[in-house]
C-alpha cells in the first residue's frame, strides 16, 4: 500500500506501538496469556472496542433517521443478554464440576464470543 492509500484496519504489515496503561492490568493480560500472547491479546481487545464504536455510531444514525428505540425492544435485548450471560455461568459451572482446571474455565465460551 502506498502512503497515499490508507491501510484497512485489518490490513497492513504489524507495528510496535508504545501504550501506557495500568501495572496491574498488565499484570492480569500476562497472566491470561504469557509473554507471547500480550500482543495478540490487545489487538484482539482493540478490534472489539472498534466494533462496539461502530455499533454505536450506527445506533446514533438509526436513531437521528428513525428515532429513539423503543423501551420494549431495549428490554427485550437486555434479557437476551442476562440469558446469554447465564449460559456463560452456566458452562464454567459444569466446566468446574468435570474437573475442568479454574485457569482454562470459560475458553470455549470465550473464543466463541470473541468472534
């Protein structure tokens, strides 16, 4: 790609960037992942943020064309993701009672979300 055209935001060779962010959640990525999978960790927690920005920035224009969301369909997608956050609680439960080791309790689930 020349400077002139802009990588896509899933395109383009790897940088090294520099981000300043707090020891102990540093902490916490080291311990999920080693000192291998840092990087890929928050990249991966990058792309989600971009997908929730624009979700929201769609929300935003649906409702400037359409209007608000009606508190009935706010409800009803509040519910679907209680439900969906107690299968989640669900699966790590019976991942513990089969014996399932607590530092790879949730990887199925995990995996699946993030995509």
């Amino acid at each position: 790609m020349t400077e002139s055209q802009p990588c896509g935001i899933d395109e383009g060779p790897a940088q090294k960037v520099s981000v300043s962010m707090p020891a102990g959640r540093i902490a916490a990525v080291r311990a999920r992942t080693g000192t291998r999978g840092f990087s890929a960790y928050v990249s991966a927690a990058v792309e989600r943020q971009l997908q929730r920005d624009l979700i929201e920035e769609l929300l935003q224009e649906h409702e400037a064309q359409a209007g608000p969301i009606p508190q009935e369909m706010l409800d009803h997608a509040a519910q679907a993701f209680r439900a969906a956050e107690a299968l989640v609680d669900l699966e790590c439960g019976a991942s513990r009672a089969e014996g399932e080791d607590a530092s790879t309790e949730g990887e199925t689930w995990r995996g699946r979300r993030a995509r």
